[in-house]
C-alpha cells in the first residue's frame, strides 16, 4: 500500500485545497492555544479567588501544569511551522 494518487490534474485546485487545509490547521491550533490560555485563567482564578489553600503540593501541582501548558504551547509552534510550510507550497502551487 504506498501514497493513493490525486484525481486532480489542476494545479491551482490542488494548491486551493494546500491552503484551505491550512487554514483549518490554523483555526485549530488557534481553539487549543485558547483553551490552554482558559485552563490557566481558571486556575489562577481560583487562586486568587481563595477557593485554592497553598500547601506544599500546590505549588508542585502548579509547576506542572504550567509545564504542561509550555509543552502544549511548544508543540503548537512546531505544528504552526508546519502549517506555514503547507501554506507556502499551496500558495506557490496554486500560482503557477
């Protein structure tokens, strides 16, 4: 089983079809980093609402999430590398 063939023979379609996967990857990525960016308004939050007592394992369980969301946040940038090398072939695709 190798890589299935494409059915189009339109340049322009398929560099059409680069970018608009693109742009989902974009509004994808764009809904995770915000969700990150909820998860710690939340707990900040709750911090500061003093719905949270600091405890000697608080501030271990607050390291790692905030190691957490900083992995989460890396892995974004390297799919948003990506996604700007998908849209530089589509673009130049589409505009031969």
């Amino acid at each position: 089983m190798g890589i299935p063939a494409l059915s189009t023979t339109n340049p322009s379609t398929l560099g059409n079809m680069l970018l608009q996967s693109a742009a989902y990857f974009q509004a994808s990525s764009a809904k995770f980093a915000s969700a990150e960016g909820e998860k710690l308004q939340a707990i900040v939050a709750a911090i500061t609402g003093g719905d949270v007592t600091f405890t000697d394992g608080t501030f271990t369980t607050l390291s790692t999430i905030n190691s957490d969301i900083q992995l989460a946040i890396g892995a974004l940038s390297n799919l948003e590398n990506l996604i700007m090398q998908k849209v530089a072939a589509g673009t130049q695709i589409y505009n031969r």
